[in-house]
C-alpha cells in the first residue's frame, strides 16, 4: 500500500482506519507514516496526524523514537491544527520521557491560554498538563490556578467541563 496515496484519496474515517489496519504493529510501516507527518506537505502532514494519533492509541511503543520531534513540531510557529490537536492526542496514551515533559508543559500551556487556539487543541492540553502535573506535584498550583480561570471565563462548555475534570484529578 502506498499510504500517502490513500491519505490523499479523501479525509474521511475510512481512508484514516485504511493507513492504521495497514501499519498496525509494524514499526516500518508506522515509520513510514511518521516521515508523512513530518513532512512539508500540507495536505498529507494534516491527513497523516489523524492515522498516526490512533496508531499510537492501538500500539504506544511505536511513537517514542518520534517523540523528541513531535514536541519539537509544536513549538513551530504556524502549525496546522490538525498537527497539533492530533499530536496532543497522542501524549494523552503514552508515558512521555522526562527530557521532553519540560518543553511539553510549556507548549500546552501556551495552547491553553491562547485566544486564538481551537477547543480540540486547548482540551488536550488539559489532560497533558494534567498528566505531566502527576510527576511533579509543584506545578499542579499553577495548573489548579489557570484551570481555575478558565471555569470562570471560559465560554466553551467543553474546555469548562475539562477544566473541571482536570481539578477534581488534582485534588486527589
């Protein structure tokens, strides 16, 4: 199969669920859909994130030789939504590697307290800011402070409600 023709037929479940029973397991297969993701290519960066972020659901170990160039992608100014909303959905399944949490937590917190960022984007900084606040217990008054904020004055009943779930983790 040559997954980049398959992505670019349409961006439809059917195409994305093609890409993920094709790669499954397979770490060549998977590589191959990382270098798509990575890639300069609009259209198939985009496309490629969805198959990728449930490859990673169905099989984590296949991410971690990416995972340094995945959080380093979401730094880069200008990334497409699709990129970062589907990378932040991937470190929600994974345990990510203490050398990227730092820059990581800084990305979503960034995300999150963005104006301009989509819904999708800012609730999966939630749960990552969540999930890295469990290691290290002192940045979770920071995180109790902005989650706190945003259920006050955010309007998206979504990012409200995950702020909320997101509280009630921290206090236990």
């Amino acid at each position: 199969m040559n997954i980049r023709e398959v992505i670019l037929v349409d961006h439809s479940k059917t195409q994305r669920d093609k890409v993920v029973n094709y790669v499954g397991d397979d770490k060549d297969r998977f590589k191959e859909l990382m270098e798509l993701f990575l890639g300069s290519e609009y259209r198939v960066t985009q496309r490629a994130a969805w198959a990728v972020s449930y490859c990673v659901e169905n099989h984590p170990h296949l991410i971690k030789p990416y995972i340094n160039k995945i959080v380093n992608l979401l730094d880069k100014p200008n990334q497409h939504d699709a990129v970062k909303r589907n990378s932040l959905r991937i470190f929600q399944f994974i345990e990510i590697p203490e050398k990227s949490q730092g820059k990581l937590y800084d990305a979503c917190m960034k995300f999150l307290l963005s104006m301009d960022e989509p819904i999708a984007v800012k609730a999966f900084s939630i749960t990552v800011l969540q999930n890295i606040s469990k290691l290290y217990p002192e940045l979770q008054d920071e995180l109790k402070l902005v989650l706190s904020d945003l259920v006050k004055h955010e309007t998206s009943p979504a990012i409200v409600h995950r702020c909320k779930k997101a509280l009630k983790e921290i206090a236990k």
